[in-house]
C-alpha cells in the first residue's frame, strides 16, 4: 500500500509539473485547468490531508506564475482562462473534502455504498478502525458502542491508549511495534476499560487495512473475562478438592492411628492373654473381652470407609443414601427435613449423576445448617424422561445472591461454586434462589439418558 501512495505522490507532482511546463510554452486553452484539477482529485488518494490543500495552493501559485512567465504577454482570454485554472483548482479541492467527509469514515464494498459498513456494524465482536500512526479511533462498529458505553463521536475523539487502564499502557507500548509490524492476524491479550470503569479481559486481533487513505488496522476485541474469572474460581475449587482430600486422608491417618490401631494392639495384648491362660475356663473368660474389642473395631472401620463414601450409595442407591443423609441431618441439627424421591422403582441412575447428586445435596445441607437458621428443609428429587431434577430448599435467613456475581467472595467460599462445577461437568444446570429473609432454594438438572422400559 505504501508504494502505491508513493506512485500516486510521485505521479500528481509530475502531472503539476509537466502542465506547468506546457502551460508557460504551449496555448492550452481549458486543458491545463482540467489538468490541474485532476492532479488535486488524485491527491486524495495519497492521503485526506493536507497533501490536497498543498498540492491545490502549488497548482493556484504555478497557474500564476504561468501566467507572467509566459512569452509573448497575456491576452484577456488568458486571464478568463487562468480564473476558471483557479476557481477549478479550488472548487475540486472543496469537493474533493466534502465527499471524503460524507464517506469519511463509512467502509465502501464493491456491491454497493455501505455495504462494508453494514457487515462492520453487524459484527457481533467490539470492532473499530484504528490510525497505525496516531492510534486514534477512525470508526467503531455498534457492538463496541453498546459495550465500552462510550458514544460514536466519545471513541472518534479517543484513541487506543484511551480505552486501556493506566498500568497496562507500558506494556502495550511495548508490544505495539511488534503488533504493528506483523502481518499474521493472532490475538494479543490484554485488558480493556469501559466508560464506566469496569476493567475487562479482552483478547485483541489486528489486520492492516487502508482506512480513508491511511495505514490503519482493523482491531477486534472479544471480552474473556467471564472465562478468566471462571479458570480461577476453577483453579481454587481444585486447590479446594485437594487440601480436602488430604485433609481426609489425614483425618483417615489418625483415626487408623489412634482408634483402629488402638484396638487391635488390645486384641493382639488379649490374644496372647488367651494363649498363656492356664486353664481352657480362664481363656474362654477372656474371649467375652475380646469379642467386644472386636466388635468396636469393626465399627470403627466401617465409620471410617463411611466418612470416605457413603455405603449405601454403592448398595443400595441414592435414595436410601439420601434418606440416611437426611436422617443424620435431623439428628445431628435438629432440623425436619421433607424428603421426596420419585425415582423408577430399582432403576439405577449413572453413578457419576447419583454422586453427584449426593454431594450437591450434602452441601446444600451443609450450608443450611451453617448459614440458614432455618426450622425446615426440604429435598425433591424427580425423574423425567431424559434428565433428573433436584430442589433442596430451606426458610431460613437467606442471602442476597447478588454478591455471588461481585467475585469479591469466591476466594474463601467455594461450595456453591462446587455444585456448579459437579453440575456442569455432567452437562446439567446449576441456580440458585435466594433472598434475605426469604429462605434459599437450590435447584439441580442432569440431563440422563431414558431408562430402559
Ligand atoms: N442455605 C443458605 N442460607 C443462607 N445463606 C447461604 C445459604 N447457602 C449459601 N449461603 C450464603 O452463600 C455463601 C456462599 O456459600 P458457599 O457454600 O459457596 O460458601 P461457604 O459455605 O461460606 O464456605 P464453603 O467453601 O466451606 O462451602 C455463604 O457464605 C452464605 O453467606
Ligand atoms: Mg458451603
């Protein structure tokens, strides 16, 4: 594009200069106006400005000049001649700047006046022409507009620089030559700033184009910042899930240790009780003892490999894991809870789903019993053809689930966004309802496949 401009250049001075020459010499009539003219209209090809008003007032002093130099004196034809030279020279130049105003910055496409324009502005993607050179915006598309808040004529009057906060300037300085000087369309991260502050993660691609006769690029932004903020709340859910499971295993550890081990180093002292025992009657004496060591050391495995998962999912599925889930509840929190289980009789759902679907559960209640100071609960879990809904719902105190969406929260309190996150790892839905003094309502779809009839 630049040697274009360069040819164009080169070749509106030689046309000025070769009228000039032949104007001084040779009785041109109306053509070297014409000439000139067309010299001032080829200008804007070069550039919008000032090359036109420069190359418009050289023609108006050479048709002058001309005009003395000229052998033989002047006639009064001349003079006519050389007013209109002038009045075309200037007029073209004039129109020459309306024109280019009208379409100013609008993007023409060979099928018709706005046809670019309109695929521009249609463009889902935040989109605007920048200057390589000033960096300001020579168009913006509506997508932009509504995102950023700014008006059209607010971003014509900005430039990129305007649009990154502060701290991100030097770096972007800093890649701007390495964007500029390549030709590969790739995306370049960053951040932007809306009108209103709001700082957001964009990815940013650039094309050159020439825009109105300038070296321009044609930049888009796609806003990732919903995906940003996901990966963390991702990454510390994971952080979550394993400082838990060491928690678990430490907890596992010691209950081995101390409990389990303690047990059996009893029965293993009582057993050997057994072998010296003198007589078979002191011996079976003994055995009483040991059976119940025994016994309680069963109990003690069994409590510990139902902390780990919940046997009764394994055997006999998630609603009489549930029922027993909710049975401890109320023992251990003193809070009823309604459960409802309408599942196909001896139908099994997936086991990821009825995992899933028991700790989201285990969770919610969890929660209510930490936060809600509620007087009931209730739990409904229904099978439809192609997917199984969950409501786990309390009336306690409640919250304002506005605060979920701030962000500001999610670093310490990551249970909500584990259900999420077991939601949708099975392709289901995830929401919750809640209001201050209004009770909470958690709700839960996996999608499964049609049971077998
Ligand atoms: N049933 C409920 N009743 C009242 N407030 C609730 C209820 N469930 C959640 N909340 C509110 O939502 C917040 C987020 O819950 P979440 O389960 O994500 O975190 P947490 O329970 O505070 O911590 P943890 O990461 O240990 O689960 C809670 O701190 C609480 O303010
Ligand atoms: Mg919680």
């Amino acid at each position: 594009m630049e040697t274009k401009r360069r040819v164009l250049l080169l070749g509106t001075v030689s046309l000025v200069a070769g009228v000039f020459a032949a104007d001084v010499f040779l009785p041109w009539g109306n053509v070297a106006p014409v000439l000139y003219a067309c010299a001032v209209l080829l200008s804007f090809l070069v550039s919008r400005r000032p090359y036109p008003v420069i190359l418009a007032a050289a023609c108006s002093l050479l048709i002058v000049l001309a005009f003395s130099l000229r052998p033989g004196g002047s006639t009064a034809v001349d003079v006519i001649n050389r007013s209109i030279a002038e009045l075309l020279t200037w007029t073209t130049l004039v129109l020459g700047y309306l024109t280019k105003r009208t379409q100013g910055d609008r993007l023409i496409g060979p099928h018709g006046q706005d046809e670019y324009q309109r695929l521009f502005d249609s463009n889902p993607a935040p989109t605007w022409v920048v200057d390589s050179e000033s960096l300001a915006f020579l168009a913006v598309n509506q997508a932009a507009i509504r995102h950023y808040g700014y008006s059209r004529e607010e971003i014509l009057r900005m430039t990129v620089l305007d649009i990154r906060p502060p701290e991100d300037i030097p770096r972007l300085l800093e890649l701007l030559p390495k964007a500029l000087a390549s030709s590969e369309p790739r995306m370049w991260p960053g951040k932007h700033r809306k009108k209103d502050g709001t700082i957001i993660h964009v990815e940013v691609g650039a094309q050159a184009l020439t825009f109105a006769g300038r070296p321009a690029r044609l930049v888009t932004a796609s806003d990732v910042t919903e995906r940003k903020q996901a990966e963390v709340v991702r990454r510390q859910v994971l952080e979550k899930v394993i400082s838990a499971q060491e928690e678990e295993r430490r907890r596992i550890a010691h209950g081995l240790h101390d409990e389990t081990g303690q047990l059996v180093a009893s029965l293993l002292v009582g057993l050997r009780g057994v072998e010296s025992a003198p007589t078979l009657e002191a011996a079976r004496a003994k055995t009483g003892e040991l059976r119940r060591i025994a016994a309680r050391t069963l109990e003690e495995v069994q409590r510990l490999a139902r902390g780990l998962r919940p046997g009764a999912l394994d055997d006999l599925g998630l609603q009489d894991a549930l029922k027993r889930q909710a049975a401890e509840f109320r023992d251990n929190q003193g809070i009823p809870v309604d459960l409802h289980v309408s599942l196909p009789d001896g139908h099994r759902l997936p086991p990821l789903v009825e995992t899933a679907l028991y700790r989201i559960v285990q969770e919610a209640l969890t929660n209510t019993a930490k936060h809600a100071a509620a007087k009931m609960v209730s739990i409904v879990l229904q099978r439809t053809a192609s997917a199984v809904n969950l409501v786990v719902e309390d009336d306690g105190c409640g919250f304002d689930t506005g605060m979920l969406q701030s962000g500001a929260r999610t670093s310490r309190h990551l249970g909500l966004h584990g259900m999420r996150e077991r939601a949708s790892l099975l392709s289901g839905r995830f929401s919750i309802e809640s209001r201050p003094m209004g009770g909470t309502a958690v709700y839960v779809t996996l999608p499964v496949e049609e049971p077998a009839s």
